[in-house]
C-alpha cells in the first residue's frame, strides 16, 4: 500500500526535522520526506494537520509474559497495548517462566511475534542459565536465535566472579550486556526505599546503597572486561556520579530509567497503595528531581516503560506480600509529554529518549528513525489530546498503574507499522 | 501526588475504622482516652458489663497469633455485650489459599459489624479497608491489632492512658522508649501519639540495628548509650526484643544486650525519681528489664493491662455503638 501521511509536524530527532512535512510510504518503507517520489500515486492518505508524526517509539523493557504467565498477559493482549501506546519495538527482558536462555524458546517467541504481525520484539536473552547465576547461557546461539543483548532482568548475580566471567564472554562477541543493579543481600527483604516513608509505615527498607554498591562492581568488572554495558532502571541520584565517571574514562555504557520513576517518589505509597511497589522502589523526592534532570541533559540516554502487567489478586494484598511492578506501554508516550511539559523540554528532545537513544542501545538501525529506505514505524499523535488512564480505557490486560484515574497529555492516534495502519483513534 | 483522604476517618472527620495513631486528630486521641475512663468503673462493678454493643458481631481477625492482645479485645468486647468470634486465620483459610479478601467477603456476608485485626504484614488493615470502601460496606469497622512493624494503635492509646493517668499530662514530659524500635509497631504508634499530644521531647535507645536508617525523621532524639538517654527523663517505655533477633546478624546474644541495654535499677536510678516504667508485655526478664524493676513501684506494667481494657471498649463503643 502506497501511503501518504498529509500535513503533519513531522518529528524526527535522528535527522534534526522538526517541520510540517508530509511523509511518503511504499512497500513498508518510507519512500520520501516532503515531496513526493515521481511515480507515487497515492491509496490511501492520513490527514496529519494539528498531529505530531513521530518514529514509532521504542520500548526498552516490556514483558509480555510469554511463555509462562499467561494468565497474566499474553503475547496477543500486550502486542495490542503497544500498538496502542504507539510503540512499535520493543524489548522484552528475559524473566519469563521458563527464562529466555534456549534458543529454540526464543526463535518460538520470535515466530509468534511475527505472526501476530504487530510491534517487532528485540529479545534480551537470559545471562545465565535459567537467571540463576551460576552457568553462561549460550550467548552466540541466543544471538543467532534473535537475542540482541543479554540481562538477569531483576535478578542480579550473587556471585561476583560469574558476574565477571559473563561479562568477559559477552565481550568477546561484542555483546551488550545488560544489568539491573541491586545488590541481592540489600535488596532481599525489601520493598520500598529506605527513607521516611517506609520508615513510618514500618515497610522493610532497601538503601541507596543496594544499587550504588551494585552499579559500582558491575562498572567495575565490565571495565575490566571491555564489555559493552547497559544500565537498566537507575533509581538513585547517588548513582549518577558513578556513571558519570565511567563515561570519563572512556567506558561504553548507556543507561535509563523508567516512567514511573520520572513522576514519582516515595510519598506515592500513600497509605500502602501497592501499585506504587515497583522494583526497584520508589525512592525519594531528591533521587526523582536528579534522574529527571539528568534524563534532560542527556546523561541517563533513555526513558522505558518497565512494562509488567500484574494480575488484580497479586496486587490486592498487604503491600510486602503483593507483587512488584506495574504497566506502562500505553502510558509510555503521555508521561514522556507529562515530563516535557512540566520541564520545559521541547519535543524532539523528549521524543529522542524513547525513539532514537533506545533503538541506539538495542543496536538497531531500522528502528527509532524516519530516515528515507528504512523501515516505515510511525506513531502519529495529538499533542494536544488526552489519555484517560481508566480500567476500561487501557488495553494491556493488567490494570496495574498508579496512574490509574488520572488523565494524561497527548493522545496517540494512528501506529503504523512497516507501512500499515494497526492502530487508529479518534481524537 | 497529594495524599489522599484518610482511610479512618469518614468524609465528616470522625472515626470510622481506628488503624494508626499517626496522623489522628488531637482532639479524636484524647476523646478516646476520656472516653475510656468511665470503662474502668465497669470492671470494679459486680457485673461487669454494658449493654453499649448489644447484638453486634465482632470478629476476631488473627491472622499472626496473639493469645494476650487477642483475649484483651475479647474481654473489652463481652463487656460491651458484643457477639464476638474468635478466628485464628493463620491455622484456617488462608492455609487453604484462601485470600485475604476473600475471607473478608465470607465474613460480611455473616454480617459482621467489627473486625479487630491482627496480621504480620505492615498495611493489611488498610487494605481491608479500602476493601469494605470499594464494596460499600461503610457499616464494618476494623480495629488494627497490629499490623506488621507499623502501629499498633490500640496499644499506644492505653500507654498514652497510662501515661496521662500517672503524670496528670504530656506537655511538661521527657519521654524514653529503649529497645527494638525498628521492628516495633508499638514504638511506632508511641511516637506518633506521643508526638500529637505534645510531649517535647521523645527519646530513642536502643543499638544500630535495631533503629531505623536516620531515625530522626520521625521526630525523635536517637540515643545509643541508655545511660545518657535515661537521664532525667520522666517515662520510660520498654520494648519487648522478639526472640528471633537476639541471636544472629541483629544481636550477638541476649546476655549482651542485657548488659548494655537492659533496664536495670541502677541505670533507672538516671531517669527522675519518680519516672515510671512502662512494658507492652509479654517480659522478656533478664533480657530487656531486671526482675527487680519490672516488680518495682516504678514499674506500671499491670495497671496498663487494666487500662488496656477500658482503652479497647472506648474505642469499640466509639466505632460502633
């Protein structure tokens, strides 16, 4: 199908556009920026006046929950949240059950992926054999299955010099190796921030220090190493530094964050409010202001969703015994707008952290871009809309945000993916 | 965010579930405390009972064992008049998978008009009640008997009983609490109704690890040494040291903690003359407090169980009747 997408402010960070242009697709491709090509004869045309035609957005840590907890969500379910977040590539972390670390289980995620024919999955293979810690997963046949990095997820490994034989083996491929840091002991019983809140509310703490002591080593080893490091849900202002200076001595290591941890802190758990028990926790008032403005300038590369659909039951219990995590790929897109607004970031800045900066950390060429030949990912959406955030208005299959009730900006109205439509709303 | 409206209180400020002393309005406290002191008479009289809860149910929610709490609640509820059910949940149930909701739902659909509630997890009363919110049964009352590490109000109401009873006020106080106040609901719900009703100065002793990580945001002095923190002090309020962290990574052995932090005569001696010493019970002796204090006339640990009665009936009838 031959599309044209008519008058819209095209946005495209890679290129530095930021006009009204109209964008030409052919054969799932974008075929041309601004005039069309000489034999185009248009089939279908997208009246863009007044939206924003944006790279579909990239999402660095979205579980699905297949295979395994389907009870939670399935492929199909989250494929559609996605397409209505306007995310059009998306990680998917290697905790499922059983983890991602057999080829022939990642080759099948990726062929029920394709078929659903939706938003394309970049998997992060298992680290270790079943996320344990102890033995390599087989990182060259993962990577040749589909795998384009390799992670513990939320599982950090004990043991330091497995940590530091994992890191040497990904190296020798060239291989992005990507950690949560937190420390196992620190973080144990925990499930919120050693702070005020939990200190009142008498929650069993997790300090600063699990993930700085954690980020450190890895920073550590991975510099020893050579390997190429991604640092996955940073929560701390005290963890800034450290990457900081990584970067000073010449280190490859990306980072980011995610939504939940832009807008809120500690004092969101209200009174036990067990949406608000994320892993890594919501920390104080000070960690949420430094992340943000260190998302801002750039320092911390990408915004994620940490995407986890939580089943009603797992969060209607007492808040240490209910289930961590929270949805995010349809709200990806509003709190990145929500966090512009309020900080005077201009768009395309705020559009690069979850276009260009995430598809640069998954290696991906095709993605997170609108350049003329490649592939034709877009998310068209009003600046100006909202997005209710209700039980009936979101798609994925868990309910669990403490988002929930509120209206937030923009509203995503058309995803296209390698040229078709596979989402469209009304304004 | 703001905080959202607080779960005890209905939409006109009074008193619909009692789940912490933190954050209840001053004048809410010291009603409860005036009301309960009629409820003392009632126990002197040769019956001892009022007919103020006639014909209500009241479910007795343990979901961690607690025969001594347990038993208080269902002495204060007889004397009400109450119907009150005893369910140890921890050996029912939710051993059987059940949830906790859905114990709740079978409960209300019994037509219970209370649930005292006692469970190991810090916020479970809270839950419950946005529970019985969600599903409109503002009729049901819940009474937090302890909630995980974080309050245990009704005890911190019969403290605050006792202290007033014997010091005639708080304002003019310098108040000792020494032990285990990381891990202590009780603490928790001292400081917070110490703190409301103006008592200036609240100490804390106790060692490292069993205080909470810059424990001066909840508004206290932090002593380690007991000896400078008893000194002049008008209120000491013994914790009770759980027996599975006086071994391990929290305490080397209980002997220690005796000889540094255990309340003995002479370091009593430090705090004024007529300090009065206080215990949640059940005494641990020779742990966290010397036989000779625990029976001295310093010590008013048994009056607080008598008052701890008349405490949970004003609380009751003020819920319910």
């Amino acid at each position: 199908m031959k599309l044209r997408i008519a008058h819209g402010r095209l946005i495209d960070p890679a290129n530095h556009i930021d006009r009204i242009a109209d964008v030409f697709i052919a054969d799932g491709l974008i075929a041309a920026i601004g005039d069309a090509p000489a034999d185009f004869t248009v089939e279908r045309e997208i009246d863009a006046t007044g939206l924003i035609v944006a790279p579909g957005l990239v999402d660095l840590c979205a579980r699905l929950r297949e295979p395994g907890n389907e009870y939670r969500a399935t492929l199909e379910s989250e494929m559609h949240a996605a397409m209505a977040g306007g995310v059009t590539s998306l990680a998917i972390p290697p905790d499922t059950d059983p983890p991602l670390d057999e080829p022939g289980l990642v080759e099948m995620l990726c062929h029920r992926a394709k078929k659903l024919n939706r938003a394309h999955i970049y998997p992060v293979g298992a680290l270790t054999v079943g996320l344990r810690g102890e033995r390599l997963s087989e990182m060259a046949e993962l990577t040749a299955a589909g795998c384009v990095a390799f992670s513990q997820a939320s599982r950090p490994i004990t043991n330091n010099a497995v940590l530091l034989r994992t890191l040497q083996y990904a190296s020798t491929f060239g291989f992005r190796v990507w950690c949560q840091p937190g420390d196992p002991y620190l973080t144990r019983d925990g499930v919120a921030h050693d702070g005020e809140v939990a200190a009142h509310l008498g929650l069993p703490p997790i300090a600063a220090a699990a993930e700085t002591i954690a980020l450190y080593t890895i920073l550590q080893l991975a510099e020893h190493t050579g390997a190429r490091l991604h640092i996955a849900h940073l929560s701390c202002a005290s963890s800034l530094p450290l990457i900081r200076e990584a970067r000073a001595r010449g280190m490859d290591v990306t980072c980011d964050i995610d939504i939940h941890h832009l807008h809120l802190d500690e004092s969101d758990i209200g009174y036990f409010d067990t949406h608000c028990h994320l892993a890594p926790p919501l920390r104080a008032r000070a960690d949420r202001d430094a992340l943000r403005a260190a998302l801002a300038a750039g320092e911390i590369d990408a915004l994620c969703s940490n995407h986890a659909p939580v089943n009603d039951e797992a969060k209607a219990l007492p808040f240490n015994e209910s289930e961590a995590g929270a949805i995010g790929l349809e709200l990806l897109l509003p709190l990145a707008l929500k966090w512009a607004r309020e900080d005077s970031i201009a768009l395309p800045e705020a559009l690069a952290r979850i276009t260009l900066a995430p598809a640069r950390i998954l290696d991906s060429q095709r993605a997170g871009h609108l350049s003329v030949g490649t592939r034709a990912d877009l998310c068209i959406f009003d600046a100006e809309g909202h997005t209710p955030v209700t039980r009936e208005t979101l798609t994925s299959n868990g309910k669990n945000t403490p988002f929930l009730g509120q209206t937030l900006p923009g509203k995503v109205r058309y995803t296209i993916v390698e040229g078709q439509i596979m989402y469209a709303s009304d304004a | 965010m703001s905080t959202p409206h607080h779960p005890q209180l209905d939409r006109d400020g009074r008193l619909q579930h009692l789940l912490t002393l933190e954050g209840l309005p001053r004048e809410i406290l010291t009603s409860i405390l005036d009301n309960a002191a009629p409820f003392l008479a009632v126990a002197e009289r040769e019956i001892k009972k009022v007919p103020l809860l006639r014909g209500k149910s009241i479910f007795n929610l343990f979901f961690e064992n607690s025969t001594r709490t347990r038993t208080t609640f269902e002495i204060a509820a007889k004397r009400l008049s109450a119907d009150i059910v005893n369910l140890n949940i921890s050996t029912s149930s939710t051993a059987k998978g059940e949830s906790l909701l859905d114990t709740i739902d079978n409960l209300c659909a019994m037509h219970a008009d209370m649930f005292v509630v006692r469970h190991a997890s810090s916020g479970a009363p809270f839950l419950i009640a946005r529970h019985l919110a969600n599903i409109g049964r503002n009729d049901i009352h819940i009474v937090n008997a302890g909630d995980g590490r974080h309050a245990h109000p009704t005890q911190g109401l019969l403290d605050m009983y006792t202290i007033r009873h014997y010091k005639g006020g708080f304002e003019h106080l310098r108040v000792a609490i020494v032990g285990d106040i990381l891990h202590s609901r009780v603490a928790r719900s001292q400081i917070a109704a110490l703190t409301t009703l103006g008592v200036p100065e609240i100490r804390v002793i106790g060692p490292g690890t069993l205080l909470p990580h810059d424990c001066a945001r909840l508004g206290v002095r932090v002593y380690h040494d007991i000896r400078e923190g008893l000194r002049d002090v008008d209120v000491v309020m013994m914790l009770r040291l759980q027996n599975e962290r006086m071994n391990g990574a929290l305490l080397p052995t209980p002997q220690e903690f005796f000889k540094v932090w255990g309340l003995t005569a002479e370091k009593l001696a430090l705090a004024k003359p007529d300090a009065i010493v206080m215990h949640p019970g059940p005494l641990n002796r020779g742990v966290e407090i010397d036989s000779a204090v625990a029976d001295s006339p310093q010590a008013v640990i048994l009056p607080q169980v008598t008052f701890g009665i008349a405490v949970r009936m004003a609380v009751m009838s003020m819920l319910a009747a």
